[in-house]
C-alpha cells in the first residue's frame, strides 16, 4: 500500500535519496513495544465490509501538548467521521491513542475493502455527511472535482513546507491533474517500502546463504524451490483484495528497466506508457514465472490475508510484500522471516523499490476538518505516534527531517525494511504503486488481466495493451 506523488525526474529523486538517507537511518535494536495485532496490506485488504463501534473517550488527561502551533482539536467534544481501509491495523492504533492523549475527540470508524473504497470514494466525498479523514486509493480526480480539502494554508501553518520534500510531493495535485507538484490534497500516515521476505529455513534448504544480487540468481532459486517440491512464491490474487501479482510484476519492470517512466506513468505524465519495452520483458518474465508453477495454483480465489497467513505458516519460500506486514511475520515466523529488495536484471545494477504513503485525505466540506489536519500532524511528530508507526506499520513515520527514528526490535525483520530504505534513496530507485494510476485502474486493469494471464487467457504483450487502454480510457474520463 502506495501509499502508500511527484513526476520522479532525477532531481526529485535525488530529494527523495536525501529524506531516506536522513530519515530511515541506520535502525535502532532496542526493544520497542511488541504489536498486539498483525497489520494488513497497504495494497487491498479483504475481510468484510464491516463498521465499527464509536471509540470511548478516555477519562485521563492529554499527556502530551500539541506538536506544533496551529489549527487543533480544541477542548469541546468532536467526533472524527473517518473511513479505514478494512484489516488495516496502523490507524486504528494511532486513533485510539490520539484520543488518550486528547480525550475530548472521539471516532465514528466505518472500514471497507480497498477496492470498494476505490467505487464508493467519490459517492462519500460528496454525500451530506461527508467524512473528516478518509483513506484514499488515488487523489487526481477528487481534487480536480473538488471534493477534497486544500491542505496548502494547513502545511503553512504546520511547517509542513520545512520537512524533506517528498513527503509532500506524493501528494501532491497540479492544475493539469499531474501529479508531484501543485496543491497538497493529502498526507501520508507512514511511508511504505516493497519487496521480497522469505522464510529463512526453506531458503537454506535449497542453498540460499545471501540474498541474490541479480535475478538471474533469484530465477535460480525459484527454480530449486520448485524442483525440492517446495512453493517459491506465495501470492495472492483474488479481486477482493486486488491481484497481488502485480507487485512481482512492478518489481520486474525496474529490474528491466529505469523507474522513471514507470513514475511517469503512474503520475499521468502526458503521453506516458506502461507498454514499454523493458515492461514487456518485465511481463513476459512473469507470464514464464506463471508458466512454471512458482505462483499458488489457487491463487486467482487467495485474499491478501489468506495469503500472509499461509506463508507466515511456512507455505511459500518468498513473498513480495510491504512492510506493513512486519509485525505479522515476526509474530507468526519470530526469527525466521527475512528481506531484501528486488535484485536488478544486470549486475551492479541498482535495486528498486515501491515506496509511497498510506495516504489520507479530508472532505472538502468536512465538518472537523481542522480537528483531522491536527491529527494528521500529530502522526508525524508525536512520539508515542512515530513509535506506533514503526512497531505496528513497520514502516517510516516519516515527519520532520531532523525527528528521531523510534526504536526497533532486535531481530524484528523491521530492522531489514527500514535498513533497505537508504539504499533506495541513494540509488534514486523508488517509485508509487502502479495501482495507484488511476481511480479504477486496478479493479478494472491490472486485475482482470493478470487473474487472466493465471488461466491461460491472456499473454504479456496483451496484458500491457489492455491496461493502457483502460488506463487512456479513465483519464478522458477525469
């Protein structure tokens, strides 16, 4: 989850290398306070649409003071109107805390799946009871609507505008409906980082000592995997939670080829193409994965959550993944998970990443709109916020540049995701999720298409024709 937006020129990704390099940092090994539940996926979640109860305000005092001057909460009662993404456990946990901390604020929660939320956002932004915070699938064309808050004078008044400057850009909308420049929309709860975890005792049972440095190395132990009878790749793909070999597929396209058009692409830079070259070598690749068995052979009917549950049960050697999902495997695998990114196609080349925020938006007619922009604030700056994001996100809480990194687990594979983050940045390697395109570009594209390249009834060269048409087709649309 990409999460989570900028137009990922070489200048900005330099930017983008001096916020990791600054802000991920070297990780801590001291004990941090273990998780109580396993996060789900930045990418769709699955359980059912559910809503959940008002939480109780806390009787006890705020212990800590506003992180910066500014707009608040204030000291009258305020319920917040939020929509969660279902199965996601990140703010759940900082909006219990914030209302320790600021007892007078309360919440009305409603949850659903990633992909309806994609349907039913714009029927909630504009409805009589619109929402104050609101997990968003994609922005543009809200923005371009009208139906989300300008956040500008709020980043004002924050200091927003002083922090590393790709927190922002993510979330940002230009006039031409372009992303990474223009007004800010959103703001992101934690800043996600993709890649592969694996079991580290099946590996070492088909000879895994490191991570492989090129993927003629990773096919190679794909391959032993599946001659020992072993699964290489658990995946998901049901459309429910939307297909998850899309994330493999991503991870190819940069090991082929550059991110930068990749980026372009998914920011709807003017005549921007997803079938490229190197993105069809990248397909093809996949189509040959499919092909010889490394994927689930149910995996079209396999829910996000089924599948990081039969992987944290030892079925699959590797998993492509987010470290949304640390907590999870370190509880259900304690020391036997580990991660490393992507390895590139040549060697030396460098390593690629997914890394975007869990982005959050506010109703342009919202009633506490201030109220949500301070919690928003809070998330990044608050300690106890920070150290939520990390234990239970396992990701960067991104924040002000100079903010201390909250501390780790010893032997948590959080110390593996947040070490591979300046490893991104440096090589200027990260992109947005190829989801997050267009409003429906996932339900209506990558999914269909990829669940039909699972069956047989689809091959790599259409696969990138067909989600370019849908893609041309939505944007006119906007």
């Amino acid at each position: 989850m990409k999460k989570k937006s900028l137009l990922w020129s070489l200048a900005s990704l330099l930017v983008l290398s001096s916020l990791l390099l600054a802000a991920c940092g070297a990780p801590a090994t001291t004990a941090a306070p273990a998780p109580t539940q396993a996060p789900a996926t930045q990418p769709p979640a699955t359980a059912a649409s559910t809503q959940a109860p008002v939480t109780e305000a806390a009787t006890a005092a705020p212990t800590q003071a506003p992180a910066a001057a500014g707009p608040s909460c204030g000291t009258d009662p305020v319920v917040l109107n939020a929509y969660f993404e279902t199965g996601f456990d990140i703010p759940f946990k900082l909006s219990e805390e914030f209302t320790k901390q600021y007892p007078n604020v309360t919440w009305d929660i409603k949850q659903d799946q990633f992909t309806n939320l994609i349907n039913e956002t714009p029927r909630l932004l504009s409805g009589d009871n619109p929402p104050d915070l609101i997990r968003l699938p994609t922005m543009v064309s809200f923005a371009k609507q009208g139906l989300l808050k300008n956040l500008d004078d709020y980043a004002k008044a924050f200091g927003w505008d002083k922090w590393p400057v790709p927190q922002l850009n993510q979330n940002r909308v230009a006039e031409d409906g372009t992303r990474g420049s223009g007004s800010l929309y959103a703001m992101g709860l934690n800043y996600s980082l993709t890649g592969i975890f694996y079991n580290k005792k099946l590996a070492a049972q088909i000879g895994m000592t490191e991570p492989p440095k090129t993927l003629a190395e990773f096919d190679d132990l794909l391959a032993k995997a599946k001659a020992a009878g072993l699964l290489p790749i658990m995946e998901w793909g049901s459309a429910k939670s939307g297909m998850g070999l899309a994330f493999p597929l991503q991870n190819l396209m940069a090991a082929y080829g550059p991110v930068g058009p990749i980026n372009d692409w998914i920011f709807q830079k003017k005549g921007a193409t997803i079938d490229t070259p190197d993105n069809l070598k990248a397909a093809q690749h996949l189509e040959q994965w499919i092909k010889n068995g490394y994927f689930p052979p149910d995996i079209n009917a396999i829910e996000y959550t089924d599948a990081a549950a039969r992987f944290g049960k030892g079925e699959g050697v590797f998993t492509f993944n987010g470290d949304w999902q640390n907590a999870g495997y370190d509880k259900d695998m304690a020391g036997n998970v580990g991660f490393f990114l992507m390895p590139p196609a040549e060697a030396g080349g460098s390593p690629a990443a997914m890394s975007a925020p869990l982005t959050y938006g506010i109703a342009a007619n919202a009633k506490n709109a201030d109220c949500a922009v301070f919690f928003l604030n809070w998330v990044a700056s608050n300690d106890k916020a920070r150290q939520i994001d990390v234990a239970i996100g396992g990701s960067n809480p991104g924040g002000p540049a100079d903010a201390t990194m909250p501390s780790v687990t010893a032997g948590s594979v959080t110390n593996d995701t947040l070490a591979a983050g300046p490893v991104v940045g440096k090589a200027g390697t990260s992109m947005d999720f190829i989801a997050n395109s267009t409003s429906s570009i996932f339900a209506q594209g990558w999914t269909p298409e990829l669940q039909k390249m699972v069956g047989s009834k689809q091959d790599a060269a259409g696969l990138l024709k067909a989600v370019q048409a849908e893609y041309e087709r939505e944007i006119a649309q906007q």
